[in-house]
C-alpha cells in the first residue's frame, strides 16, 4: 500500500514527488513516457522561470527529474488505464496491475491543438509556439502569426502586438469568435492585420520559422506569408480522461479544484494543466505540485 500515487511526471508531477518524498510519504511515480518532464522537454528555450533565465527545456526537465532522483524518488514507466475509489483506498491499474494507495494525484497535463501541417512538429519550439506569454519575447521586433479566432487567439495577439513590429491573425472563418471586447480592442491596433477565411497548409524554414504557406478558403489562393514565428491557438485538451466520471470537470474536461488541488473526491488531486486556473505555466504546474502534496499528506496523516 502506497501513501500516494503521481500519475505524470511534468513539473507538476515531479514536484509533487519532491515534496512528497521530503514528507517521507511512502510515494510512486508512474510516466507512460519514456522520459519525464512533460511539454518542456519541446521548449527550446524558457525565460520566465525564476533564477533560471534562457534556460533550454530539455535541461530544465532532465534538473526537475534529476532532483526526486537525488530524494529516491521511485518511478515507473507504463500506462495507467483505469481508477477506482475503494473509500479506504485508491487502486491505480497499471498495465493489468491493481497497485494499491491511500491517495492519488493526477498530474497528466493538457496537450494543445495542432494544426497537423508539414513543418509544425519539426519547428516546435523553433518559431512554432503554443503559448505567447511564454515565448512572445524571443520575437520582439518581428513579424509573428496567430492561427485561432477564440478568446485565447485573440489575447495572445493582443499580447504580442505590444512588441512585435506586425502581428498576423489567420482564422478560417470569416467572423471570429471570441469576446466582442477582445475583438474591438485587437481590431483597433494598427500593426495587427486579419486574414480571414484562410488556413495554414505548411510551415517552412531552416533552423527556425521564416515563411507560413496559407491558403484562402473561399478563392483557393495560395500564397506566402514571411513570418518569424506562429503561435497556434486552436484549442486545448486536458488529459482528465482517467477520472471524468469521479471527479467534477468544468465543460472543457478541466478538473475543478481548489489551490489545495482537492478534488471532490477525498484523496483525489489534480495538479498543473488538468486543473481549472487562469494561469498554465510551468512555474503553477510547479506550485500545483507543492500544494497537492502537501494536501496529500495531511490527508494521510489525517490532519
């Protein structure tokens, strides 16, 4: 029997496990990959992590796990495909396995939409972003293009028209969609131009974003828009799958829970991108997993 059980091992799953070990929670941490450290291991580079400026992703993650490996952290890799609340206890099944504990945390994060067009996958963390609060700063100066038309879009082309020289918002309808303020605000910045009715068929560049080939959805043309980078802002998908029918989720599969990251389930957390917060960034995932650790042994220690 496990005190605690962390499915995922992103920021948020590997802090939970630090701080969980350093509890002296008898605890396990199960990745279904093959490394740890979730989406940051495709971040070239993160500026806005404290202490740890123009730091490359992948290092960061390779630290973050480095540091419950130094704590004897344990882990295991394969697929968890099922929880069950017992009351008394939690049973994680894992690869046929029913693994045993007093509490969980479900730290699985949340994967962006993609366009899916040639280039995307190879620039990723080259020019191709999903998060313009992490990133627009590499691009101060600089032509950019965001694909989206919700509020999510719209915000972030809001944000980077702040310092970009030019911004572009490509969107495949003719009307957008999100919030009439954000629209009205977006629409009265003079280095922002909409292009409606048109789609991205491929990303091009070498060692970094430098052309978009799109697409105009209502003449056919094609044509070519010189870019140094494009943030995606098609939708997000939180990976809540395992608990959607226990714990309560909003519309979107976003796990309602608190700053304790209790979920109404008593001994079920969720911590980083799954959970329901105005903020997704590496350093909440990182806070995320403090609280939910905490939360997990006052739990076990029936505080």
């Amino acid at each position: 029997m496990y005190d605690l059980i962390i499915i995922g091992s992103g920021p948020a799953g590997l802090s939970a496990a630090v701080y969980g070990k350093r509890a002296g929670l008898n605890l396990l941490v199960v990745e279904k990959a093959p490394m740890s450290g979730g989406q940051v291991l495709n971040t070239y580079e993160v500026d806005n992590y404290l202490g740890m400026p123009g730091m490359n992703g992948f290092d960061m993650g390779m630290q973050f796990r480095s540091h419950a490996d130094r704590l004897g952290v344990e882990f295991r890799e394969g697929k968890v495909t099922a929880i069950e609340d017992r009351k008394d206890r939690k049973l994680v099944i894992m690869d046929g396995e029913a693994l045993e504990t007093k509490t969980v945390i479900l730290a699985t994060g949340a994967e962006h939409s993609h366009l899916n067009v040639p280039g995307e996958e190879e620039l990723t963390g080259m020019g191709v972003s999903y998060c313009a609060t992490c990133d627009g700063a590499f691009f101060r100066g600089r032509s950019v293009a965001v694909v989206g038309g919700g509020d999510v879009a719209l915000e972030d082309a809001i944000y980077l028209a702040r310092t970009c020289e030019k911004v572009y918002l490509i969107h495949r309808r003719d009307e957008l969609r999100g919030a009439e303020v954000l629209q009205q605000e977006l629409k009265a910045l003079p280095n922002v131009e909409f292009l409606y009715s048109h789609v991205v068929t491929e990303i091009q560049g070498e060692g970094g974003v430098e052309n978009l080939r799109i697409r105009n959805l209502k003449t056919e043309e094609v044509s070519d828009l010189a870019v140094a980078g494009i943030f995606v802002a098609v939708g997000i998908r939180p990976d809540t799958g395992l608990i959607r029918n226990m714990a309560e989720c909003d519309e979107g599969g976003y796990v309602l829970a608190g700053e304790d990251c209790a979920t109404n389930v008593p001994g079920l957390y969720a911590a980083g991108d799954i959970r329901r917060k105005p903020i997704r960034q590496i350093v909440t995932a990182v806070a995320d997993g403090a609280n939910a650790a905490v939360s997990a042994g006052n739990f076990v220690n029936k505080k």
